[in-house]
C-alpha cells in the first residue's frame, strides 16, 4: 500500500536498499497520473522522447519518474508498513546516505530518516535527513493487504490470514505463510530472511544456511539451528 503523508514531513526508515523506478504521465486536463496511452505498447517508450515531439504529440501531460522503495513509516498508532514514491532529488539524497553510512560500518536499515517537501509547483523541494539509529524496526504494522493466490500451495504450508501477528513480509501485498514446524522465524531472523531475498544473486540451499547464521550472529548476535533454517529456506526464500 502506497503512504499518503497528511503533512509535509514523517519519520521512516528503509526496508530494503533496492528502489524501483516508476514512470508515469501526468494528465493537465483530468488531473491524474497515467500509465496507458491508446496506440503506445509501453509508456516507458514515452519515457526518453526528445522534448520537442513529446510536446507535440502529448501537449496536455508531463513525464513524471518516482522511486519506489519500501519503508516503516513511524506513526502514532506504531510503525507501519508503506510504500512511497520519491522524487529523484529525495531519491539521489537517500542513495548518498546508504553510501555515507555503509562507509561507517551502519546498516542503513537501522537509521530513522526525516523526509520534508517545502515550497510548490516548480519551487518544490524534497529534503532527506538521518535523524537517528534506533535499530531495525520492529513488530511492523501491516496495511489492509490484498492476498494473491500463486502456485498451488505445499502440504507442510498453510496460509496466515491473522493480522494479529505481523511479521515483516517477503514483498508487499503478500502474508508469510504459518509453516508447520517448531516454531516460525522471529523478527530478526525473518529480517535475515527478507535480506536473503533481495541480495541480487541466487543462493544454493548451503549458502543460504551459511549466510543466514553468520547474518543472525553479526547483527543479532545469536545463531538459528540448521534443520530450522533448511525449512525457512524452502519455504520463505524459494516461495
């Protein structure tokens, strides 16, 4: 679910380190963001078209480019799940603070960041700030999710529709399943988990294993049992 600040700054941190890079037209006339033109397979070929023939094919709209990333919005009632589209100068500025801290040793996962919009229309300006490292988030809040039937689902697995138990989940949109084990991951180690999923190579069932023990001791400070892990592996990583 996308996050709609009510005012012109809030308080987040980063659940991941990948943004996705979303582009859009802007209607003048209806006043809403497009992404279907009649005649155009694909908007994105819209996306480098030279000023001067966008202007005269399309004279009504604009191009607009966001940076979807996923973040725990720190609100009131908890710490929330969202996504949220920054603009590219917010976006630059995010990516300069990963660099900067990770040349510190800091998981930027860690760091609260304060974002601001001040100004309008072509005065705007979007301003990111660390604020402080309170750790990785924890007991996340999960928006209204919208469940997605997939594959046919293994016996050992069965779905988790409970929203009394929010874990932090693999993609947006999706419930972990309740696996049949002992027991399920904690917050930390299914944080393990969801670093396994978007670390950008695929991993053998060993490495996963490796990885995850020495992930779980380096920020956590404590150690999985490998049957356990071998189960998380099948079921959270190869889902």
């Amino acid at each position: 679910m996308f996050y709609k600040p009510s005012g012109s700054e809030f308080f987040f941190q980063l659940l991941s380190l990948e943004a996705r890079e979303d582009f859009s037209l802007w209607d003048n006339t209806a006043k809403k963001y497009i992404r279907q033109i009649e005649g155009v397979n694909d908007i994105n070929d819209i996306k480098f078209m030279k000023k001067d023939l966008f202007m005269q094919k399309y004279p009504n709209f604009a191009k607009k480019t966001q940076f979807v990333r996923d973040i725990a919005v720190h609100e009131n009632k908890g710490i929330v799940q969202y996504q949220y589209g920054f603009k590219k100068t917010a976006e630059d500025q995010i990516k300069q603070f990963i660099a900067n801290v990770r040349v510190l040793g800091v998981n930027p996962l860690v760091v609260v960041l304060k974002y601001r919009k001040t100004g309008s229309d072509l005065q705007t300006t979007h301003t990111i700030t660390a604020e402080q490292n309170v750790g990785l988030p924890q007991g996340l809040i999960q928006p209204v999710l919208q469940p997605l039937v997939q594959n046919p689902i293994p016996q050992q697995i069965t779905p988790s529709l409970s929203p009394n138990k929010p874990t932090p989940p693999l993609q947006q949109g999706f419930e972990l399943p309740k696996v049949n084990v002992a027991r399920e991951p904690t917050t930390n180690e299914m944080q393990v988990i969801q670093w396994a999923v978007n670390y950008p190579d695929k991993l053998t069932e060993e490495k996963f294993i490796e990885g995850f023990n020495h992930s779980l001791k380096k920020n956590f400070g404590t150690v999985t049992e490998e049957a356990l892990v071998r189960v998380w592996y099948k079921t959270y990583y190869l889902r």
